[in-house]
C-alpha cells in the first residue's frame, strides 16, 4: 500500500532531466554495445582476405536480416507499452511468439529457396560474387531474429518496471560472445561471412538466455491485474501491426539505398565505402534509438517540454560530436587503421558520414515524436510518416544519380532528406493528436 501511495506521489511531482537520465543511460549504453557488433564485424572481415568483397557483401547481409527481423522489432514498444501486469505479459507472451516463428520460418524460405537469388541480385542488384560472399553469412542466421524477438519482448517488460541496468549488461554479454565466438575461427579458414554468421548468432543467442534469466524477477513481481486487463491477440495485432509495417517500410530504405550503390559507375566500391561509413554513422545514431522507450517510461502529465529539450540536447551533441570526428580526420583514421579499408574506401566513406552528420539530431526529435504518439496509441502515425520518408528517399536518389554525384553521396543525401521529411510528418501528427486531446497522461 505504501509503495503504491509512494509511486502516486512521485508520478504527481514534475519530471527533470535526472529522472529521465536513470531510466535512459542504460538503455543507451546497451545501444552502443550493440553498435560496436557492427565495428567488431567489419574488423573480423578486414583481418581476413578478400576485404572489399566481403564488406560489401556485409551490406547485403545485414540488410536482408534487420529487414527480415523487422516484426519483432517493436517488441521493445509494444511490451514497453502493454506490459502492465501478469495477464497482459501472458498475452503478449503467446504474440512474441507467434511472431518469432514468422520471422524464422520468413527467414528460412528466403535463404534456401530460389527466392534469394532474385533478392540479392535481381531486387538488391548484387552481383553474383558479392551476393555469394553475402549468402555464407545469412544461412548460418536462421534463429537470429527469434533471438532478438525475445529478447526485445522481455526488454520491454523490464523497462516499463523501470528495471534497465541489467538491459545493458546483456549487450555486454553479447558482444564479448561475438568476439569470444568469432575471433578464434579467423584462423579456420571459413569463408569471412561465414565467420560473421556463425559469430552474431552465438551472440545474440547469448544475449537472448541472459535476458531471460534477469526478467525473471520482473516477470514474477509484475500484479496480476483484473479480468479485462489481459489484452486479445487481436488487440495485440491492432496495435503492433501499424508499428511493424512502419519499421518494415524504413527497412526498405537500406534496401533501396543498396540498391542505387549497386546501379552506380563504381557499385563494389561504393557498396564497400557505404558499409564502411554507415556502421561508423551508426554508432553515433545508436543512442538515439533508446529514447521512445525511456520516454513512454518516464512520461508524466505535462513533461513533454522536459523530454523534447532532452530529446533536442541528446541529439544535436551527437550531431556536434560526428562533425568533430570529421573535421579531425579520426573517420579517416578509423576505416584505414581500424578496419582496413582500401584508401579509395575511406576516403568516400568519410565523405558519406559527413553528409550524414545531421542524422543524430533528428533521429533524436523523431524518438520523441515517436514516443509520444506510442504512448496514445495513435501506432498508425508512424505507418504515415515512413511512408512519406520513402517517397521523399526516392526520389533524393533519383535525383543523386540523375546529377551523377557519387554513390555514397548520393546514399547520404537522400537519406538525410527522408529524415527530415520524416521528422516534420510526425510533428504534425502530434500536433493533431495535442489539438484533439489537450490533456495528456491523464
């Protein structure tokens, strides 16, 4: 009873950056391990022969398989949102699930079917070396995105308890897993991507078995909640669905951008640079993409001021940071000492992350946009926004390659553009969202 008078008293008194630090700065911890599996990835290949092939089939690899893990990955919303009480996790349990044996059975008939081929080439427009080198990876990844279903489920039970440090030791385990796991089979004589495969499996199924075994605790505390408490599947679906095919439209972008590289004058190099520099851009995305959770969180009546300035400040100190990791030449100095890359390599890769230098700040403004309109249910903006982001995408790279800039170039604008029309689509949609329901959190 006191705990409950306890937590009434703290949601009445006004929110300050501090609360929405304790809950956030393990969550974007957690995001920066999880970034560094993308570095780690690109030194494993470059301590390997055939560097340029293999980046560049690296590309294909993790753009078909964050796109086909794409309906687990707003697990992390969803349960975050809806994980109140013992019938709700049941439920959302049975929903995880369900969409855990989609995405492996989704998986598996893209990579062991004649379907890949007309992916990676056809759609993609790999070539077939590259989409070679890119199919040792993916069919050694057939329960990868199961892994990460669960353990985005139970991640979000575990932040909507408030319960994020042991969020961000799990990525820890994670990575030292990828490495423990991927560096002594650099010497077997694999294939590089095979190496990749077999090391990012290990350690997402590690991170998967460690989180399950912290929720535990979170699970078994969480009340058990009244008779209309437990949400149908149904209910689960209205709400996930909109969130799924929004994430499964903005992974089409890497799709789409992977495909105007493989259409320019010079595409094994440019798909290389554009690894090269977007797993660095990344790393300074990352933390960005732990703010809607943290916000749905920590969101009292009338904090969205609060939270939108901590939003805004997050985001342009990145911004800030990538421009000074430029300007210094230490880009340079990571893809040629780092990661190996060929001098024709990093010089486009760096042109690429400084176009792209703005990308942290409106990811940051997005995540709040986001995060508010999750938090009223109103899913179906998202779905809107990314629609008008892919639009605005393609036509940025029909008009990059039409001038003939440089592919990376071209990649970098045109997804800077559709970030921003992305941004503005959701500000208006919480603006009307504002304007209809004045009180919020009530």
């Amino acid at each position: 009873m006191s705990s409950h008078v306890g937590s009434e008293q703290e949601a009445a008194l006004p929110l300050v950056p501090r609360d929405v630090t304790k809950v956030y700065w393990p969550l974007a911890l957690s995001w920066v391990f999880m970034a560094l599996e993308g570095q780690i990835a690109m030194w494993l290949v470059g301590i390997m022969p055939g560097t340029k092939i293999s980046q560049a089939g690296l590309l294909i690899v993790m753009s078909l398989a964050i796109f086909i893990e794409s309906p687990v990955i707003d697990l992390l919303s969803t349960s975050t949102t809806l994980g109140t009480n013992q019938k709700s996790y049941r439920s959302l349990r049975k929903f995880a699930l369900i969409l855990m044996a989609w995405v492996t059975f989704a998986h598996c008939a893209v990579m062991f079917t004649p379907m890949y081929p007309l992916v990676s080439q056809q759609i993609l427009g790999a070539s077939p070396e590259v989409a070679g080198s890119a199919w040792y990876a993916l069919a050694l990844m057939p329960f990868w995105s199961a892994c990460v279903g669960w353990r985005r489920f139970l991640q979000g039970i575990m932040i909507r308890a408030g319960v994020t440090r042991p969020i961000s030791w799990g990525t820890l385990v994670r990575i030292i897993a990828m490495i423990g796991v991927g560096y002594p089979l650099v010497f077997a004589k694999m294939h590089p991507l095979a190496v990749i495969g077999i090391a990012m499996s290990a350690a997402v199924f590690a991170e998967a078995v460690y989180v399950h075994i912290v929720s535990r605790p979170v699970v078994r505390g969480l009340p058990e909640g009244h008779e209309s408490a437990e949400p149908p599947l149904s209910g689960l679906f209205k709400f996930h669905l909109p969130l799924t095919a929004a994430t499964m439209l903005m992974l089409t972008a890497p799709l789409f951008v992977s495909r105007g590289l493989t259409s320019s004058s010079t595409p094994v190099l440019d798909m290389a640079a554009w690894q090269t520099a977007s797993t660095v851009i990344w790393l300074f995305r990352t933390i960005t993409f732990a703010l809607p959770e943290a916000l749905i969180s920590v969101h009292r009546r009338g904090s969205e001021p609060v939270l939108f300035r901590y939003c805004l400040l997050v985001g342009g100190s990145l911004t800030v940071l990538m421009l000074a990791f430029h300007f210094t030449k230490l880009d340079l100095a990571t893809f040629l000492g780092l990661f190996r890359s060929d001098a024709d390599v990093a010089e486009r890769a760096a042109l690429a992350l400084l176009v792209c230098a703005a990308l942290p700040a409106l990811n940051s403004a997005m995540s709040y946009y986001r995060a508010m309109l999750t938090k009223e249910h109103v899913t179906s903006a998202r779905l809107l926004a990314i629609g008008t982001s892919l639009i605005s995408l393609l036509g940025a790279l029909a008009l990059g390659s039409a001038l003939r800039m440089p592919g990376v170039v071209v990649a970098a604008f045109a997804l800077t553009v559709a970030h921003v029309v992305e941004m503005f689509t959701l500000a208006l949609a919480w603006k009307s969202v504002r304007a209809n329901r004045p009180v919020l959190g009530s």
